[in-house]
C-alpha cells in the first residue's frame, strides 16, 4: 500500500479519522486531536483564564478520550464530545479552587448545582488501547505509578494517590501534569507505536498474583514470599514508616495467617516493571472489622524479584471485577 504522509491525511474528515483510531491507527488520533487543540485551548482559556490549568485540561481532555473512544457514538461529532469532555475537565478544576464547605451549607451547595457539574470525569474501569500501554511505558517508573493509580485505580482521587505513593498533593499534580503532556506528545509525534506485548504481560501478572495468593493459603507461604526480594524496600502509606528487608513483609504475612485474614485480589494492572494490586480484605468472623476492607499493593519488579512494595490499607474495598 502505498504511503501516505501526516501532511497528506490533513483533509480527512474527523469521522474517518475516528474509526481509524479505533482500529489502532494512532497516526489518525494523533491528527485528530491536532486538528481540535486549538479550539480546546481558546474553550479552555475562556473557563480557566490564561494559566496552566488551560493547558493542563487539554491534555485532560485528550487521556479521557483515549480511554473513552470506542464510546462515541456518531463519529463524526467527535468535535463536539471533545468539547463536552473539555467542559466537564474544567468545571472539576474550577470545583476544586472553590473553598471548602461543609455541613447544610454543602447539601444546599450541592442541590444548586447544574447538572453538568456533577457528572464525574474519572476513568477508573476503562480498558486502554494497546498503544497506550506503549506509551506509558516510556515514562519514568514514578510518574507511571502516578498515572496508573489516578487514571485506572479504584483508589483514585489526588489525595488517596499521595497517601499510596507516599508523597504530597502538589508532587502527584506535578507528575500527572508532565505526564499528560509526555502523553500527548508521544501521541502526537505517533511514538506510542501499538504494544502487542501488553495484553500478555497482564494476563501474566494476573495469573502469577492470583495463583500467589491462593498458594499462600494452601501453606506453601514460602513459594509466595520468594517472589520478593531479600532487600525489599517496604513502604507503609498510614504511618509513613519504610522498612529494609523482607522479613518486615515476612512478618506481616505470618500475623494474617495466625490469625485468618484473607486477601482477594480483584484488579491487577501492569505496566512494564510496574504492578498495581487492588484487593478485598476478608476478616475472620469472630473479629470482622481486624482490619481495613481493602488493600493497594504498588510494586516495583526488578530482574527477578519484586524490589519495592508500597502497601495502602484502605477505608474501603475495591470493586469487584466481572
């Protein structure tokens, strides 16, 4: 087939460019959101003022539809829902630089609300094209982490992130706002090449955790436990507190077992040397509430052994996947 350039593919309609992206032709997705950018940006401005935040909800807008796309209905008014998309971006950031109110006040704040404002813009639970997993994987392991827990993490907000992470508010904005635009850029340049591997190493990660956990409870705890490393970097998120060494982790699986606490992973999503876990506590019945209903394990694999693991015991369980 004979080769034709980005210039050349300028006059495509948008709704041809649409079904291309969906058959993975980030050449065309690329263009596409190139073609609207400007538009983006003035409706953005004209919300936000000329400050970063405009900027910021443009590539906003771009992550929400790449997750999204296969959800548009009519593509050739792709330039509309981009916009809509856009809208609903910026009105969570003007949310978020209102002051805090609570109490009657909140509850009435809430009824007075347009409708538009409480739609919620996040995509946890959305399924990513491959290439996007490639692009991703081109990031720095931190802002990886970042992106997987805000955008496809059941345990999403800014602060929940922070918590996990174990690092402030302000370093979670900073890292998604470089993340987002490396994003784009990767996009736009069509760097984020399609990972056939992805799909693979997924299904990888999730067959070799749930297998883990189910052995761990059969009694084989030290086929579950070889699979951390010696030196493990153990990093607590509700005390703060980093422990060097296995045996801390070695400790924390031998107190579930005496007394017959059960984890049930529910998500586990991989990015390269990067594994999320969310998972249902179940607690023995004699003492239902010994600890918290969820956990979020984040862990960093090196060669052959996991290298850091940053444990969140959370106030609420993940849902549970189909």
């Amino acid at each position: 087939m004979e080769h034709v350039s980005f210039a050349q593919r300028k006059g495509t309609s948008d709704a041809a460019l649409v079904i291309e992206a969906r058959n993975g032709q980030v050449h065309s997705l690329g263009l596409l959101f190139e073609r609207h950018r400007p538009q983006l940006y003035a409706a953005a401005v004209s919300l936000l003022g000329y400050t970063s935040n405009a900027e910021d909800a443009v590539h906003d807008t771009f992550l929400t539809a790449l997750a999204r796309l296969d959800q548009l209905r009519e593509p050739a008014a792709v330039g509309g829902w981009l916009h809509a998309i856009l809208r609903n971006c910026c009105l969570t950031e003007r949310r978020r630089r209102r002051p805090q109110i609570g109490g009657a006040q909140a509850e009435q704040h809430f009824r007075d609300m347009p409708d538009d404002e409480r739609i919620e813009t996040g995509i946890e639970n959305r399924e990513l094209r491959d290439w996007v997993w490639a692009a991703l994987r081109k990031l720095p392991e931190e802002h990886r982490a970042t992106v997987m827990l805000r955008y496809f993490s059941f345990y999403n907000s800014y602060e929940e992130v922070s918590t996990i992470l174990g690092v402030p508010v302000g370093t979670v904005r900073s890292r998604l706002f470089d993340a987002k635009i490396r994003l784009s850029e990767l996009l736009l340049s069509a760097a984020g090449d399609r990972d056939e591997t992805h799909e693979q190493l997924q299904a990888e990660r999730r067959s070799f955790y749930e297998d883990a956990f189910r052995t761990l409870y059969c009694g084989q705890r030290d086929k579950f436990l070889s699979h951390f490393s010696d030196d493990l970097q153990l990093i607590w998120s509700t005390t703060g507190n980093r422990f060097h060494g296995r045996e801390h982790f070695d400790a924390e699986m031998d107190s579930d077992l005496r007394t017959g606490v059960r984890v049930q992973p529910k998500r586990i999503m991989a990015s390269d040397n990067i594994t999320v876990l969310e998972a249902a506590i179940a607690n023995p019945p004699e003492t239902p509430d010994l600890c918290p209903p969820g956990v979020v394990m984040v862990m960093k694999e090196g060669a052959a052994q996991v290298e850091r693991l940053y444990l969140h015991m959370a106030a609420r369980p993940p849902f549970p996947i189909g």
